[in-house]
C-alpha cells in the first residue's frame, strides 16, 4: 500500500506509526513536512515549503486561514512532484488544522483521506475564557470562530478522522462525531517504565541529584499560562522556602506554545523570576532535553506537577505515569480527569489554588510510603488503556482497512 502522511513537523504524532508501516516490505511510506531534520528507516520524507506567511495586511481573523492555504498549496505542489515520480497514494493522513490535507481531495481524488483532529476551538467552557483575570472581547469571539474553518473544510472532506481523547473529539461539532475514532497515540511503557530508587544526574547540564532525595518536576514545550506555569513558579517560590532540602527541574523552552505571548523581549520564565524570590541553586531549568534525558528526570522525579486549561492533553502527563510518577494535576475536569481519578492513581488540585498546590505537593513529599499504591495504579492505568503495544496495531488496522 502507497501511504502519504502530512504534518509541517516531523514526525510529531506519528512517529510509532510510519515506523512500523514502513517496516512492512509491501508498503512504501511517504512524509510530507516542512522539518527537514531527522529521518525514520524505510520513510522517504518529502520536503514542502510555502510560498509566504500570511501578509500583515491581511484582517487577522484570517490570518491563519491564509497560513493554511498556503501550506495547502505548498503540498498540492508536492503531490504533483510525487505524481510525476509515479507515486500515487492509497491512503493520506494528515494533520488538520495547518492546512496541508486541504487540497488532497482535488490532486489525489482516489485517495482515501484520513485526519488527525486534535482540537477544536471554542470561545466559552474550555481554554479560551479559563482565567477570569483575561476576559474576551466580541474581537477575540470572531476570530476563533474562524479559526476553525481548516478543520470544517477537512471535516467535510475526511473520510475519516481520529481524535486521541474522547475529550478532544468532544469538542468537534456533533454532526460529525460520527466520522471521528478515538484512539490514543499510545506510550511505550516498555521505554516509560518505573526505575525504583533512580537518581537524577544530567553531566551535559551541570546538573547533579543523586544526594537530593526531594526532586518536584515540571515539562511542557514551554513556559506559559496555558500549562500553569505562573501558578506553578508561585507555588515552587513559597514551596522552596518551606523546604530546604527539595530541588525544582523544569524541562522545556523559554518560549510561549499555546496561547498569547508576552512582549517582544519578555516571556514568562523572566517574568516569574523578577515577581518572586528563589534559591536559584535549587531551581534547575534544563531546556529541551533528549527523550533518554527525559526519562530520567521522570524516573527520578518525587512528584511531577501537571497543571494545563481545558486543552489538548500533553503527551508528558501520561508517559510520567508510565514511570510509576505519582502526578498532581490540575483538577480540570476535561481531559486531566478523564485519566486521573484523585487518590486511585494520582492526586488533582485546584488550578489556581496556589497554597493548595503547595500543600499537596508537601503531602506527596511527607508521605511516601503512603503515595506508593498510586503509582502503581498510575502506571496500570497506562498499560490498560494507553499502552503503545495495544494500540498501535489497533491504529494500523485504521488505516489499512477502510
């Protein structure tokens, strides 16, 4: 089977997957993306570009719809290349949002198209108006309504779609739920596994917990409000005061993901650090790191704090589950609890309750013993309804039988 997956990064979401279609000698594996680095055995990566980014001039409700149709473009102008070299794909699946399945339906007509929808964007009840302190404006309402309109186009076009959380699908408009499969990506809990007494040591970082028996963790792509991460710098300013022997690692980018940015020449991780008061000798920021640095800092971690919006669930929240990490997270209903029951397999907490934050974590940090029976249920919640090994043969199975 020719099978043509499309994302502008590579190989995001389905990493696992193309590797194991490409493992199988009757199947030839085309990438579509704009990332040029990186590579997966048996994958031909197929490089596109747009012509331009959107144009300041251009009302900036529509700014993104006009970044997706030239990405649009970008890839219609790959699929012709791909035409000319004779490959014609049986399957595409691709990422909706950014735009490159816009136009599959016109150059591959034949082609079974299939999307990945990973969010929905609403102006009331889920990310958008979360904290009371940023209310919308008729403005902000109008511009996220159209926001949607590359997901409506691949809704309508899609012969079917995935969502990795029933939450996320939730968040799609009814009519079409029918056409969306939930069906995680799936943790290698194989990788993602428990390693009872690790300790911490990053040599290329400088960075040295082995006698630290105290270690709260934090990863997110980066530093914004949409993961909590001012509520977390607050709670982590009154928690190191109150305990002279625990450590922070934050991993991730000084950098703003979701949501707005600050200005120019600002960002949060700054911002936190000139309002509040830290022993900078105990609060460690690692950057991005590499996966096997990752798992170590998870493994090691005592308590890993996850607090998000009503979003897109993280990848991270889960995997430190695989470890046996007891998570606290955020007790926002959609997606945290859809994994996390408080007290079975980790601990949930009020958002924007910083003093709560801070106790709860002592908690975790006094008690270990009594913390040990949740992470035994973090990591079997996991292996039953996330575990890679399951899944992806079930995520194969989607897509070679139509």
């Amino acid at each position: 089977m020719n099978i043509l997956f499309l994302h502008p990064n590579f190989p995001a979401q389905f990493r696992h997957l193309v590797t194991a279609l490409a493992k199988n000698s009757q199947n030839k594996v085309v990438f579509g993306t704009k990332r040029e680095e990186g590579s997966i055995s048996g994958v031909l990566k197929a490089i596109y570009t747009p012509s331009r980014q959107a144009r300041r001039e251009t009302q900036h409700y529509v700014r993104n719809l006009e970044n997706a149709v030239l990405q649009g473009q970008a890839v219609y102008r790959l699929a012709e290349q791909l035409k000319k070299e004779r490959f014609i794909p049986d399957v595409v699946y691709g990422h909706s949002g950014w735009g490159p399945t816009l136009f599959i339906k016109d150059i591959f007509p034949k082609a079974e198209l299939l999307c990945f929808f990973e969010w929905f964007y609403h102006a009331h009840g889920t990310d958008a108006d979360f904290d009371p302190k940023e209310p919308l404006t008729a403005d902000d309402e109008a511009r996220i309504r159209i926001k949607n309109t590359p997901m409506l186009t691949d809704l309508y076009s899609c012969d079917r779609g995935l969502s990795p959380t029933y939450w996320q699908r939730q968040q799609f408009p009814p009519e079409f739920h029918n056409k969306i499969t939930v069906r995680h990506d799936g943790v290698d809990t194989n990788y993602f596994h428990p390693k009872p007494g690790a300790k911490l040591v990053l040599q290329n970082k400088n960075l040295d917990l082995s006698e630290v028996d105290e270690i709260v963790t934090y990863v997110a792509r980066g530093m914004e409000p949409y993961r909590g991460f001012p509520q977390f710098m607050e709670a982590v300013s009154i928690l190191l005061k109150k305990r002279p022997n625990c450590h922070v690692v934050i991993v991730g980018d000084d950098r703003v993901a979701y949501g707005r940015s600050l200005p120019e020449g600002e960002s949060y991780k700054k911002l936190m650090l000139d309002t509040y008061d830290y022993d900078l000798a105990r609060l460690h920021f690692t950057g991005s790191l590499p996966y096997s640095q990752y798992l170590q800092v998870i493994q090691a971690s005592s308590v890993h704090v996850y607090l998000t919006r009503p979003f897109v669930l993280s990848w991270s929240m889960l995997e430190v589950m695989s470890t046996g990490g007891l998570v606290l997270g955020s007790k926002t209903k959609p997606p945290v609890e859809e994994v996390i029951e408080d007290g079975v397999n980790g601990l949930l907490v009020d958002f924007f309750a910083i003093d709560r934050i801070v106790e709860r974590i002592e908690e975790v940090l006094d008690h270990p013993d009594k913390m040990a029976n949740l992470r035994v249920k973090a990591r079997e919640t996991i292996q039953e309804k996330y575990d890679l090994s399951r899944l992806l043969p079930e995520h194969i199975d989607w897509i070679m039988n139509n």
